[in-house]
C-alpha cells in the first residue's frame, strides 16, 4: 500500500544523495556549472520519488538497483563520451537506488507500494 510517509521518506533520501553526488561531481579538477548541479540534485530526487510510488513486484534491494540504474539515465547521456563517467553515474545511481530503499523499507518500515 502506497503511503504518504513512504514518498517522503524516499525523495528525501534521494535529495540527500543528490547533494552528496552533486559535492562529489564538483569536488574534482573540472568545475561544473550550475545547470549541472540543479540537473544532478533533480534528477536523484526523482529517483527518490519514483522508489516511493513505484508499485514493481520486485524483492526491496533488486527494486532499488533498478530504479536507481533507470533514474541514472538522463545523467548519463551528456557524459557518454567519457566511459568512465557515466560507467560511475549508473554504478553511484545503483548505490543510491539501493540505500534509498533499504532506508525506506528497512529502516522506516515502510513497504512497496507493490508488497503485498
């Protein structure tokens, strides 16, 4: 069953996650500009959102890694011409998707909307 708390708690996780990705992406030698770091902070605060609404039959950590490996996408496109970019946007959007549910539904207690 789909809760109020649940979407809360997940897009703040991923709110959280998109402030540590967007501090890690600019702690390197090339700065990023702000577009960049709004696009960043968005784009994993959906995937936040999109773990707490999401209704997939799938076990919570595979569920995680999935939605946190799709989420990762739109990040993923403009730095396709660096591999080693975008091989860590999919692999940190797979962390993040897991520790978001194992948060929400381990920690909070707060189930799938797809759990029966």
């Amino acid at each position: 069953m789909l809760t109020t708390k649940r979407v809360l708690i997940a897009t703040i996780c991923g709110f959280i996650f998109g402030l540590v990705c967007m501090y890690m992406a600019s702690s390197g030698p090339n700065p990023i500009d702000n577009a960049t770091k709004t696009v960043i902070l968005f784009s994993r605060g959906l995937m936040g959102f999109t773990i707490g609404i999401s209704a997939i039959r799938l076990n919570w950590w595979l569920h995680g890694l999935v939605i946190g490996l799709i989420g990762s996408i739109p990040m993923a496109i403009p730095v396709f011409n660096d591999p080693g970019i975008a091989v860590g946007t999919f692999v940190m959007g797979a962390v993040y998707g897991f520790l978001t549910e194992w948060i929400t539904t381990k920690l909070f207690k707060e189930k799938s909307a797809g759990t029966k």
